[in-house]
C-alpha cells in the first residue's frame, strides 16, 4: 500500500475512533455512530463498518444488520447534493416523471446510476414527503424544498447547483495544488538574494 493511501486511510480511521470514543464504544450507540460516521462519509464504507464492530468488540454482520436494516442509512457513496424528486400520488399526477427525467438527463444518470462520478450529485426517488400542496415537490438536502416545480424551473436550479460546485472543485483542486508545492522561501539554499542561508 502506497504512503499516501496509508495517510488517508489513517485519516479516516481517526475520524471514525474520535466518533465512537465520543460514543463511549458502546453498543447501545451503535446508530448514533452510524449516523455521525455517514454525516462524516455520506454512506458507510464496508472497511469502516468492520472497523466500528471491532471497536465495539461485536460481530461485523450485527453493524451490517443494522446498516442495512434503516433506510436512512446507505452503503453506496452519494453525492453532495441529494436531489429528491417526490413521486407520490399528488406528484405523481402533477406529472413529477418530467422532473425526475431532466435531472436525469441533465446529470447524465439512468436506471443504473444515481449518483455522479464525481460525487457532486445524487437523484432519489421518494414517495410522499408530506407537501402534497405545493405538488410536484422536489428537495434538495433535504434543507430546500421547491414546491409547483415545472421543467424549467428545475433546470435553472440544477444550472445554478452545477455551476456552484463546479467553482468549488475548482477552488478545491487549486488548493491542493498549492499545497503540494513545496515552499521555496526560507529554505536552505534557496534564499531570495541567491547567496544561500547565512543564518544555519
Ligand atoms: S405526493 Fe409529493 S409531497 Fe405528497
């Protein structure tokens, strides 16, 4: 295993024993480390799953029984965005198949793939989610709801998200490249006036 492979699995392993020595590594907290875990994630990695039953010292399948057991929890990584089409009767008839083919078609997903290579996005399907009024009702994180949503409504919020996370990959990708430059400054042998460091 590569060093930096090593480093981020180490990264990730710390985060997961800092959430389950908060827990106290008890087992009567199994779900509420599973929820801090995939808040962390948004999904529960295997890896990490058999990590948690080895820290609370109980078999790996009674984490995967729970893990799969709830549906809020998921074992497929998703995306930053969670778009939520409701199809629910009232949306349903309100005709939210059209909304739910547009983010399709604009996220490029399909019956096989709900979520984006990237990660930026992922589509669900939900019944009812208790706005049957403002049908068809689309959500997104759960934080924003968009009632009496029409195609081109939708398409102007979906364009807005793309663009939004397009920047901040950008500005993510810049930051990455700048850290991994090394710093030229203040090293030795590398100081401004050529002559080399006069004070080591
Ligand atoms: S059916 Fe969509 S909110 Fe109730």
């Amino acid at each position: 295993m590569g060093k930096e492979i090593q480093q981020v699995f180490q990264r990730k392993f710390d985060k997961v024993n800092s959430i389950v020595d908060k827990y106290e590594r008890k087992v009567s907290n199994l779900i509420a480390i599973l929820q801090e875990i995939q808040a962390e994630y948004r999904y529960l990695p295997e890896e990490v799953l058999t990590y948690v039953a080895t820290a609370l010292g109980i078999p790996p399948a009674t984490v995967y029984g729970v893990a799969t057991f709830y549906t809020q929890f998921s074992m497929k990584p998703k995306g930053k965005y969670i778009i939520k089409v409701c199809d629910g009767t009232a949306c349903h008839v309100r005709h939210s198949e059209k909304l739910r083919y547009l983010v399709r078609e604009k996220l490029g997903l399909d019956d096989s793939k709900d979520t984006t290579d990237d990660l930026g996005f992922t589509l669900e399907t939900v019944s009812c989610i208790g706005a049957c009024g403002l049908a068809p009702v689309v959500t997104v994180n759960d934080d924003e709801v968009y009632g009496q949503m029409t195609p081109e409504a939708l398409a102007i919020v979906l364009d807005e998200l793309i663009a939004k996370e397009s920047a901040e990959q950008q500005t993510k990708e810049q930051q990455e490249k700048s850290d991994q430059r090394p710093a030229r400054n203040g090293q030795a042998g590398e100081s401004d006036d050529g002559k080399g460091c006069q004070g080591c």
